[in-house]
C-alpha cells in the first residue's frame, strides 16, 4: 500500500514538473522614463550596445514625445498613456534626444542622453 502511494506520488511531480512552464530564458531590462515640463526623469540613462531595452514612456503633465534619432527612437507621450518602445542599440556612444511634442516654454530645454556601452568582458 505504501509502495503504491509513493509511486502515485512520484507520478504526481513527474505531471507537475511537465505542467510548470519553464522560466523565461531572458527577460528584456525595462527603463521607465517619465516626462514632465521640462525635463525627462530619469534625463539619463546606460544601455548596453547589442542588448534590447523596453523604455516605458509615460507622461506626467501635458502631451509630450520622445526622439533620439540616432537610435531610430520616436515616440510619442500622450498625456495618460503608457507608451513602451524596445530598441537594440547597435553602436556605442553618448546620444542625445529631445522632446519631440511642443509642451510649453521651456519645451526646447528638454534633454535625454543615452549611453550606449559596450558590454563588460568578463575578466580572462
Ligand atoms: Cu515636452
């Protein structure tokens, strides 16, 4: 009777280990920017070059965009949306965006920089 209850057991994990789902094997880095007249926040950030990025762009106050040209980034940020857009950055370097929606008056002051690194290798 117990051998029998431990076989139905040892079949019972075997079922469980099928039915869960694996873990994801890679999970893109997400970044939220937020923007807010008149700056985005963060104004910065440090991507690695070859790897995806999710930005989650989400406006505070009044329609806003996004635009890095140079990474082919543009988006705009419409006041109480949730705007996501993945890139890979394929070259690295300081690139510079700006707000691609008139806001207001300090509209041209809004300044995003992406720092484009390449990868840390590892050591040996
Ligand atoms: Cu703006």
């Amino acid at each position: 009777m117990i051998a029998i209850r431990k076989t139905i057991f040892t079949i019972f994990l075997g079922i469980l280990a099928i039915a869960l789902p694996a873990p994801a094997a890679e999970s893109v880095r997400t970044i939220t920017v937020h923007a807010k007249r008149y700056k985005f926040l963060p104004a910065e950030i440090t991507v690695s070059r070859g790897e995806p990025v999710r930005l989650i762009l989400i406006s505070d106050d009044v329609d806003h965009g996004l635009a890095v040209r140079d990474l082919g980034i543009r988006a705009d940020m419409p006041t109480g949306k949730r705007v996501e857009v993945t890139v890979t950055p394929d070259q690295a370097g300081d690139f510079k965006g700006t707000c691609s929606r008139f806001c207001g008056a300090g509209h041209g002051s809004m300044k995003f920089v992406v720092h484009v690194v390449d990868k840390a290798q590892p050591p040996g």
